[in-house]
C-alpha cells in the first residue's frame, strides 16, 4: 500500500469520500477537524493510497498533536468518541499499521493512536490500550415503542413531571443559545471537579458544523435548566454534550430533552442515536444511558507503543484538572484552552 499525505481541510476528495463512505461518521467531517485546529491548534493529516489528482477511495484521519509538554503524537482523533478508519480491504489496515510503526520509530512520535468502532484483530500486531463503554439507540422503532423501551421509574416519569411542569423548551445554533450551554456546562463541570472545555470550542464547532450542530435548551419560568449539543451525520445524530444545574434535576429536564432529541431524531428519518463513549468508572452515567433502551458493547482504543501501566503523569494531571476547576469561571476557561492543546 502506497501512502500518501492530503490535508483534509483543502482536499475535497476527502469531502467526498466522507460522504459516501459507510464507515465514516461525524468526526471524519471538514467541520469537527476545522473545529479541532482552530481551536487547538492540531495539524489534520489524512492518509490514503490515492496519489494527487487521483480519485480517493480510501483514508485514515489523524491530528498531528504538538507539545512540548506531553510530546508529539499521530491520532485519530483527537476529543473524538470514535474514528473508523475509512478502509475497504482489511488487508490495508495491516499494511498500514506497519507502516505507522516503522514511520513512529523515524518520526520520534511518541505514540501512534487509533480509535476504531470495530475492533482490530490481533493479527494487526496492536492491542488495546484503553477501553470504553459504547452506546447507541436503534430508532427503527415507532415513537410508542421507543417510549415504552424508556426506563419507566427513572426516564418515562421524569418525562411526565417535565411535561407537568410546563418546561420550555428551545432548539437552535444562535450565540446566545450557545452562551446558555456554556454557562451550564460551566456548572456541570465544576460539579464534576473537573475543567472546562474553552469557550472557542464550542463557538468553533458550533461555526463549523453549520446546521449539523443543535443546540438544546430545556427551561423553568424563562430560567435555563438543562441543554445539549448535538451533532448529525448521514442517517446518525450523536449526543456529544450535555449539562445541567443541579438545584433543578428534580424537574426532570435531561430526561425531558433526551425524549426531545428521540422525537426530532426521528422524524428528521435519522436510523440511530449514538450516545458516546463513557469511562468505564462512569457506572451511573453508563447505567443513565442504559435506560433509554440503549445498546452497549465495549469501544477499544489502540496505541502504538502501548500504554505504560504505570501512570504516575494521570494522576498529575488529575490533580492539576481539580484544582483548575475550583478557579472563578473566566480563569477557569482559560485554563481549560491551555490544558486541554497538551491532553489531546
């Protein structure tokens, strides 16, 4: 296999190829890796066999991540839940593996990421380094069914006590929406203790995506509740954010706007709603998604050379994502946008 390097954010037979590929999914789009270098700076680099001026009929996206606090490294893809390599011959992923190994050790990269759906077999001399939970809802059902398919305790009745309560509820991409999800996932994310994304990340993402990215607001008497962010591609929405303020769960608003997503979702004639990865450690929000009906398997991440098991750097940085958190909002925010360029 010939490799050859395109930049994905110039090159519109990668456009293409993204469109109509079964494979390939929201973070393989312009807009997510625009986002990603705009925001980060990351350099998006795609592989393929095409030569230039040739048609593309193959393709591995990654972002050339630079630190010189963590170091230089190839993935795929950064902040990505997941990040199919567009291949149709498992053949080529075997060559191109070794291609990436030989080209790490001569780089002086100091590891060579993929993040795949499907998972790679051991004959591809690669082995998981870190592993997720994955879930996705089928909405080939209809809506009645999707609904009794919703946890009847946790989500149907907390639906019902949203609806009672007479939420309002407001969907679009304006700069004040984006400045409400802001402000939540502020809060959530200090309830977490851990650091906020930038602001740049969300209003570059939001630009960038175009109508493919929504954002959700659930309210009680005019005052902001819950919200999301989601994303589209082909057939598939993905819920990639969410957050809330606490003093309000007992409204029922996440609930209320998952159940806002399903119906829109579907009437729009999108086949699946992909909810993400979670931490493994993340049992309740793992079983949360689990009662929406969700289908789960394990999501394996695979890098070259493998993770160290022991990582006295993890627990640094831990530390240092906590104490950021406790900071007053505008630093907090600032803080974010530098640590999260060295996490990729």
């Amino acid at each position: 296999m010939n490799i050859h390097f395109t930049n994905p954010l110039t090159d519109a037979r990668w456009d293409e190829l993204v469109a109509r590929h079964a494979l390939a999914s929201v973070f393989h789009q312009r807009g997510w890796l625009q986002a990603l270098s705009l925001t980060y700076g990351y350099k998006p680099l795609v592989l393929t066999s095409a030569s230039d001026g040739t048609p593309m009929s193959d393709g591995v996206v990654f972002c050339r991540v630079s630190s010189w606090i963590t170091g230089t490294r190839m993935v795929s893809l950064p902040f990505s839940d997941h990040c199919e390599p567009l291949l149709d011959d498992p053949q080529d992923l075997s060559e191109l593996v070794e291609w990436l190994h030989t080209e790490r050790d001569s780089q002086r990269w100091r590891y060579v990421e993929l993040r795949p759906l499907a998972q790679i077999c051991d004959g591809h001399s690669v082995q998981p380094s870190q592993s997720y939970c994955f879930h996705e809802l089928d909405l080939s059902p209809g809506l009645e069914q999707l609904f009794r398919n919703l946890h009847k305790d946790s989500i149907q009745r907390k639906i019902q006590r949203a609806e009672r309560e007479q939420l309002s509820y407001v969907t679009g991409r304006s700069e004040a929406l984006a400045d409400v999800f802001y402000r939540l996932m502020l809060r959530t994310r200090r309830r977490h203790h851990l650091l906020p994304q930038p602001r740049a990340w969300f209003k570059n993402l939001v630009e960038c995506m175009g109508e493919r990215a929504q954002i959700r607001v659930a309210a009680k008497d005019g005052m902001p509740v819950a919200a999301m962010l989601t994303l589209s591609h082909g057939s598939s929405v993905i819920y990639k954010y969410g957050c809330s303020d606490e003093r309000h769960h007992s409204l029922g608003a996440m609930p209320f706007l998952f159940w806002k997503l399903i119906q829109e979702a579907k009437a729009s004639g999108a086949e699946k709603i992909d909810l993400g990865r979670s931490d493994l450690e993340q049992e309740s929000l793992i079983a949360f998604k689990d009662k929406f009906g969700a289908t789960k398997k394990l999501l394996h991440y695979y890098r070259y050379p493998q993770r160290s098991k022991h990582r006295p750097a993890a627990w640094g940085e831990h530390a240092i994502r906590q104490c950021f958190s406790m900071l007053p909002d505008a630093v907090s925010s600032t803080a974010g946008r530098l640590v999260y360029r060295h996490m990729g």
